[in-house]
C-alpha cells in the first residue's frame, strides 16, 4: 500500500536512491527552460503527483538510474552550461532534497559565475528550518518551490499524500525567506476553481507582497500522463 506519509517516504526513498554522499541520476541534459539550463534528471520523490512527467523513476527509484558523486554532478553541469554556453544550472526529474549531504556539496562545486535553479516541492524545507539555514550558504542559488494545488485538500488528492502536507510546502516558502534564500512560489493550478486560485494567492501574498503574481505550473500531457489522470477521474 501506497505510504501517504510525505516524510516517511523520503526517509525510504532516500534509503534506496542515495548512499553515503552518491545520489542516483538517470540523466544528463542541456533544457531550453530558463532561456537554457544545463540540467541533471535525479531519481527518487516522496510524493506521488498523478501530473509527474518522470512517474517512471517516482514509483520504482530502485530500477531507474545509477550512483554519482557530488563531484561528478557539478562538472557534468558545468560541462553542459560551458559547452551550451548557459548560465544556469539545475536537479530536476524527480525530488532533488532527499540526498541533503549531496546537494550541499554539489551546491558547494557550482561556481560563483553560474546561478543553480533548485526545483523542489519543498516538502523537506519545510519540516527543518535547518535545510533552509543551509541553503542560505551559497549566493549562487534561487529556490522554485513547486505548490501542488491550492490547498490541502487538492493536494491530497493531486499527490496521495497527506493535507498536512501542504503546510510543509507553505512552510518551506516561510523558511526560506527567514535565512535570506532567493525563492519563489509556482502553484499547479489546472485542477483548481477559480476560489482556490484567489486564495491561494492572497495567502502567498500574505507571506510576501511579490508572491501575489506567483508563476503558474502548465500541465504537460507528457507520456502517460494523460491516462494517470483520467484513471484518477482528474479528466
Ligand atoms: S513532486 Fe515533482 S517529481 Fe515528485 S511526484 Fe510530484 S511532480 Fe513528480
């Protein structure tokens, strides 16, 4: 049966998709989002969004990818920005915060010159406030926290996750912000009412003035996802 514990699924996956400072990847790529961005596709997620465009890798983390080092990380990043002359680079795929100790020495072999987008759902940034402290080391790095919906219930039912994870997802925004870390809000909203959206966004608001005109996630009809969701009754 399907945990629906956001953090009791990171603790097991983590188990599996990480050892020592090695996280396991499934790919390297240059992306056009961001105007460029050399990109590296992790394996593993401690959610179950039935949008996911890499569910694949979500749901067995145990089949996808192989062991790298930090080391390794950053120089294929910097690899692809030098040779696609990008000034950005990022983790993507699936969750990029389950491996803290990785990414944090990744972060540390990013050079100054090249700005590192951390795409994440926030959930582990929200449960220890200590995540956010160290991520307020590196000047280099802006934090794109990815809202699953507007509310709990949505949430819920776009994750099978828990509600309360939401909260972990607003708390990280809130942490974040407390030790100085460049970050940003983007909610899914294409399952959401138009009461919803307005909520959410006079709480993001709430939080900070600029979140009022937060960015909005599209649904990407990627693979099979198309049939995840009518499967669900999401279509
Ligand atoms: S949080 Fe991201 S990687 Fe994880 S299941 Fe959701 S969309 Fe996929």
């Amino acid at each position: 049966m399907n945990d629906c514990r956001p953090l009791k699924k990171a603790t097991d996956t983590a188990e599996i998709v990480s050892k020592g400072d090695l996280r396991k990847y499934y790919r390297f790529r240059p992306a056009r989002f961001y105007g460029g961005i050399a990109t590296a596709d992790c394996v593993g997620c401690c959610l179950r969004c039935l949008f996911c465009w890499s569910w694949h890798q979500v749901i067995r983390p145990e089949k996808h990818g192989r062991f790298y080092s930090p080391c390794e990380v950053a120089g294929n990043l910097k690899g692809i920005a030098r040779k696609k002359r990008f000034r950005q680079v990022r983790i993507s795929g699936n969750e990029p915060t389950l491996a803290r100790e990785h990414l944090l020495q990744v972060l540390e072999l990013i050079p100054d010159d090249l700005l590192f987008i951390l795409e994440t759902n926030g959930i582990l940034i929200g449960a220890d406030e200590t995540y956010a402290k160290d991520l307020s080391r590196y000047e280099n790095l802006h934090v794109r926290v990815s809202l699953k919906g507007c509310a709990g219930k949505e949430f819920s039912r776009l994750t099978g996750a828990n509600p309360t994870g939401f909260e972990l997802q607003i708390q990280a925004l809130e942490n974040l912000i407390r030790f100085g870390v460049s970050t940003h809000p983007a909610v899914m909203v294409s399952f959401s009412g138009q009461e919803s959206v307005r909520d959410i966004r006079n709480r993001l608001s709430g939080i900070r003035p600029e979140f009022a005109s937060f960015e909005i996630e599209e649904l990407a009809m990627f693979g099979d996802v198309e049939n995840r969701l009518r499967n669900a009754g999401m279509l």
